[in-house]
C-alpha cells in the first residue's frame, strides 16, 4: 500500500488538497484541476492531462491539464474507435506509450497513460515524463485515477441526482401526457410489437428506446432510419436485421413512406420468420399512402399516439423546458446560467412544429449565444434558434446542408471539450484559428 508519508517532498499544499472535504461534482470541478497541476509539478512532469466523460452524453471532455499552455495538445492517436482508445479503456492496467512510436507533446518524452473506472470507464488521465516513470509515481497516479472514479459516483448519488434534470425527465413529463401508455407498455409484453405515431420531432424513437429498456434492459437495439426501394434487396435486409437483433428490438422508422412491396415483405416477414425479438414501428400521425390490408392490421394491432407539444397543458410543457434547459446546460458546461421569466414564457407561448427538436434547438441556441448569466428572449429570437444540431436523416439528400450540421456538431463538441478555447479547438478539428473563426460566423456560433 502507497502511503503519502513516503512521498517526502510533498508540500502542505498538496497534501490539503487530497484530504478536501469537498466531494462529487464540486471535487471534480474546483479541486481536480488544481490538485492535477501540483501532482505532475511534484513529480518532475513535462505535462499531463485528466479525460472524464460528459454528463449523460456518448462524449469526452478535457477536465485538467498540465504543462501544454494556451495551445493545448491533441492526443490524435487516442481518438476515439482507435486501437489504442480501445486498448486504454479496457485494461487494468496501465498503458505505456514511446515518444518513438507516437506522437507526444514532448520532443523527448514518453507516456503512460491509466484508464478511470466506475461503474464503467469514464475517462483516462495521461502524464509525459523525459525520466523514467517510477513505480511510486505509477502507483499514486493509480490511486488517483480511483480517487476520481469514487467522486464521479458520489456526483450520481440520490442527493445529487435531483439536480440532474435529463432528458429521460423532459420525456417522463411527456410520457404522462400520452393516452393509453400503459395498456400499450403492458401489451408489448406479450405481443412483442408496438407501433408509435406521431407529429415530426415528438420523440418516437426516444419512447421506443424508454419501452425497450423497461422490459429488455441489456438486449440489442436497432434501429433502421431509411430501407432498400429494390424489393430483393429489402427482403434479404430485414432477414439480416432481425438476426442482428434477436432477442432484443428492431426500430422501423417512417413506415408510413412504405411502398405496398415493402409492406408486403415485412408482413410476411413478421407472420412467416422465426424473428423473436420485438419490433417497433414508427410513422407520421396520418398515413396518407395506401396501406395492405395485413400491414394495416400490424399496426392497428398495438398503437400508440403521441400529441404535439402544443396540446399539452402548460404546466407540463412548462416542466418539460425547465428540464431541457438544465440538461443542455449541464452538456455544454455552462451549468450556472438561469431562464429568465420573460424568457420562459416566449417558450410557453411558442408553436413547435418539430416539436422536441425544434425546442431543444431554440434553448440550445439560447444557452450557446447568451453573452450573460440570463438567457433571455433576445438570445431565443427566431433568426437565432435554428442551429440544426442534428444530422440529416439518412434519406435526406442535400448534401450542402448535411456538411454544414457535421460541420456545426463537431464545432460545438470542441467547443464543450476546450471551454471555447479557439487556439485549442482549431488544433484538434485540423484548420486554422482563421478558419474556425469564419466557419463559426457562418454556422451562426458567433
């Protein structure tokens, strides 16, 4: 066992850190970046960074660095998908990297780096020393890494997690507004089907995910945005779909586009395979093509509707945004910022008519572009909310319009991950500081 006490040199000031009464989210925002500088001053090290994963996003974020200055450091070959990301987040051990083999911030450096686990990996932090790393050194670093996985739990304990209003809340307020919910969620127990309709943006594939999880937590979950037109080809996929999703849930979005062929073969499909997973369907609220007569009774035979935001009573749309705006808050670590009263109600009094899309976009727009601690009605002004977040369906072919959302989304990742940082951000995507400047005028992001 490593004890402080045989490490001489270390000063009062980095011992009080490392005893904090500070704990969770309040550990890991005031006291993780400064105990990190000291550690890696105390230890002789060129420079070092601590990586931890966003809150309630597939998504990671710089969270203390040392030694790099203001243009920071990009470890491009522990992207994300990359053999050595993969390596680094599934061992125990730690993982040593030679300033011959890859690319590290040092002329003469080498690097090891150890994975941060909680419940699951969350992160990592990487140090570069031009001595060789000691065991003792190693070792403190390890302790560390768990020190930072036990604050990242006390951050999700039940006294915290009321402060943590999600997406899963903006859904739950939602959900209660949906008729026939529960007969639906029960049925799907047995028939295995349920097909959702609704308006565009009112969260379809958002309840199929909720329904899936609360029976078939753990299970595969697939889900299909666009289907072959050539029948053969439809035919052979939705055989190759239900295998990769056996025993758990198939998604078929827009089904109300389908062609009677395609409503044929996934009829025959459903009544004639030995698929035994459970399949959702999703479409417009009206389907206005024509519907075969056995396609019609698949999705009559366990159906849900879901109303428009502007159907719903205020009190409830009233939840919905104040949960949003704390969520996307929380995602683009601006957690301080509050919704102005006149603000709230230029939301309450809105039409959306992509509903949860076009709202979540609005506030987005508004947190991004406030220059203060109020987001207010000006920073939600019509010219200002439509930044387009998501990527264009797989049916849509505007080619023009799909760059610019890839383009906006990988801005603003880089942006949450440098805390608007340019010099560092224009590192990491690639072009220069100039370059991100104009595209950031362009996208609307300044």
């Amino acid at each position: 066992m490593i004890k402080f006490k045989q490490f001489h040199s270390m000063p009062p000031q980095t011992a009080s850190l490392f005893a904090s009464s500070q704990t969770g989210k309040e550990w890991l925002e005031t006291i993780l970046p400064s105990l990190w500088s000291e550690l890696c001053t105390e230890f002789g090290l060129v420079c070092g960074v601590v990586v931890l994963k966003a809150d309630d996003e597939d998504s990671f974020y710089e969270s203390a660095s040392f030694g790099y200055g203001e243009d920071g450091f990009y470890y491009s070959f522990l992207g994300r998908g990359s053999s050595e990301w993969e390596t680094l987040m599934s061992s125990r051990e730690p993982i040593f990297f030679s300033g011959k083999e890859f690319p590290l911030f040092g002329k003469s450096t080498n690097a090891v780096s150890i994975r941060i686990l909680a419940d699951d990996s969350i992160g990592f932090l990487l140090i570069e020393s031009e001595v060789e790393i000691s065991f003792s050194t190693i070792a403190l670093l390890s302790l560390f890494a768990d020190k930072i996985g036990r604050e990242w739990v006390r951050k999700l304990t039940p006294n915290s997690i009321p402060q943590i209003l999600g997406q899963e809340n903006s859904h739950r307020f939602f959900r209660d507004a949906i008729p026939n919910l529960e007969h639906a969620t029960e049925s799907f127990r047995r028939e295995q089907l349920v097909s959702i309709f609704g308006p565009p943006g009112s969260g379809k594939k958002t309840l199929a995910k909720w329904i899936h999880q609360k029976y078939l937590p753990g299970a595969p979950f697939l889900v299909v945005e666009s289907v072959p037109e050539h029948f053969g080809k439809f035919e052979k996929a939705i055989n190759e779909w239900g295998k990769e999703s056996s025993l758990g849930s198939l998604v078929l979005t827009d089904v109300g586009s389908f062609s009677l062929g395609q409503q044929q073969i996934l009829s025959d499909w459903w009544s004639k395979s030995d698929f035994r997973g459970s399949l959702f369907l999703l479409g417009p609220s009206e389907l206005e093509k024509e519907i075969l007569p056995e396609f019609q009774q698949i999705l009559r035979k366990n159906p849900l509707y879901l109303p428009s935001l502007g159907y719903l009573p205020k009190t409830s749309l009233k939840k919905i945004i104040q949960s949003i705006f704390q969520e996307l808050c929380l995602q683009q670590n601006r957690s301080g910022l509050t919704l102005s009263q006149d603000g709230e109600t230029e939301l309450l009094g809105r039409i959306y008519l992509e509903n949860f899309v076009e709202l979540r976009n609005t506030i987005l727009s508004g947190i991004m572009t406030c220059r203060s601690q109020i987001v207010g009605v000006p920073d939600l002004q019509v010219d200002r909310n439509r930044l387009d977040l998501e990527i264009p369906d797989a049916e849509d072919l505007d080619l023009r319009r799909g760059i610019e959302a890839l383009e906006r989304q990988k801005i603003l990742l880089a942006m949450r991950i440098f805390s608007g940082n340019q010099i560092r951000m224009a590192k990491a995507l690639g072009i220069s500081r100039g370059s991100l400047q104009y595209k950031m005028k362009q996208l609307g992001l300044m």
